[in-house]
C-alpha cells in the first residue's frame, strides 16, 4: 500500500467528521463535555456511514 492509499481514507474520514461534529456544536444549545464526547462520537459513526455510503455508490 502506498502512502495515498493510506491517507486518502483517512483524510476523508476526518473532513466528514469534522463537518459532522462542527454542525453537532452549531445545534444543540449548551456545550457541556459530555455533549461533547456524544456529539464526537455520533459524529465518528456519521462519517464512517457516509464512506461507506458514497464507496457503495461509487463502485456502480
């Protein structure tokens, strides 16, 4: 595996997260650290459905 091969996934699962948990702040009205940990955490299984999703797409 090359380190493109490596990374790319990698980078893509990061800016799904990123954009998941940035609007997960923007909506709920308090910032407390559990909300927080729960808002990451949703935010990581979000963006492993999107990969999944658009790898699912893609390969039609």
């Amino acid at each position: 595996m090359t380190g493109r091969t490596v990374l790319a996934p990698i980078g893509e699962l990061a800016a799904w997260w990123a954009g998941l948990a940035l609007l997960w702040l923007v909506l709920i009205s308090s910032v407390q650290p559990l909300e927080t940990a729960v808002g990451a955490g949703a935010a990581a299984l979000g963006a492993l459905a999107a990969r999944a999703a658009r790898r699912a797409v893609s390969k039609r």
